[in-house]
C-alpha cells in the first residue's frame, strides 16, 4: 500500500483534471464522486466546491471533502474521491457518503480500494462513526472495493434516478470506528 496518497485540489493538478475529464467523456463513464466535474468549463470553476454545490442543491447540499488520489512516485492523477459529511435523502437513498472513480487506464491496479481505505481514515479522524458507500449492482470492480474495506451490504434499492446502468443501487456499510 502507500502508493498513493489524497490531496487537496490545487493549481498543481489542473492540467491532470482536466484530462482526467476528457479522458471520461471518451469513455462514456459516470463521474462519481467528482463533485460535478462533468458540469464545469474549467478548473477555477470546479475548485469552487462550495458555491457552486450548494447552489445546485439548495437545501439537499451538504459539505463535502474532495480529494485527488495521486500516485507517489510520479505524482499522476489516478482518482478522484469525495466525503460527503452528511447524508441528505438523496444521499441516503442512492449515493452514500463517499463516492469515488478510478482514471480508465488506471483500473483494475488496485487504487480504488487504497482510496477508499484512505478516506475512511479521514473519517476516522473526523469523528464519523460509520460511512455508506453504494454502487451499481453489476459494478462487481466496485463491490469487491467496498467489501475489501469492510462493507456489509444492506440493502438493494431500485435506480428511480438514473445513477446506475443496470436499475439496481447496492448499499453498504462500513464500520469506521469501532464503539
């Protein structure tokens, strides 16, 4: 482990999200938990998390911690990850508490399951007793993801938002700290 670590967006990475982008626009992808990167023109307009989030939700906003996961040794964009610090309705329901994607050329290496075990550190630290992480029922990489970090699944629920390609939304548990 320790191949990557999580960082604050800043002006260092611009170039690297950006193509992060592009790069899941030409692979058709969901962008999960890249805090509406699909929506924005530019980087500055991205950064600025907080405005922009919490005039797209209204009421159903909740803060949220986004971290860039980047491999140490050469410092490359390989994930985006964010920590949703409450859950809304919405967020209950269908996305949970982290949410978080993989660069396509960069799947099936094993850095989804290093994000998730890192933020849930961070939320370890911040005081969140448990956290819930939800996916596609067909998204089998991201299953075994959320499983390996301790996931207990709950439940399914039916898609009625249009989040998954297959109508069915897994939800798991993890456990952060231990009573």
């Amino acid at each position: 482990m320790n191949r990557i670590k999580l960082v604050v967006p800043t002006k260092e990475y611009e170039d690297q999200v950006m193509a992060y982008k592009q790069a899941f626009l030409a692979n058709h992808d969901s962008f999960d938990g890249c805090a509406g990167l699909e929506e924005t023109e530019n980087y500055e307009e991205w950064l600025d998390f907080e405005n922009r989030l919490s005039k797209k939700y209204g009421d159903a906003y909740v803060s949220s911690t986004v971290c860039l996961a980047v491999r140490t040794e050469d410092h490359k964009l390989v994930g985006i990850i964010d920590y949703r610090h409450e859950l809304s309705d919405f967020l209950m329901r269908f996305g949970g508490n982290i949410g978080y994607s993989v660069l396509p050329s960069e799947r099936n290496k094993g850095y989804a399951k290093e994000m998730l075990q890192l933020m849930i550190e961070k939320c370890r630290e911040s005081g969140a007793d448990k956290v819930l992480v939800t996916c596609d029922k067909n998204n089998m990489a991201s299953s075994r993801t959320i499983l390996a970090n301790g996931g207990v699944l709950e439940n399914e629920v039916v898609d009625e938002v249009g989040l998954s390609k297959c109508g069915i939304i897994q939800r798991y548990w993890i456990t952060v700290n231990q009573g």
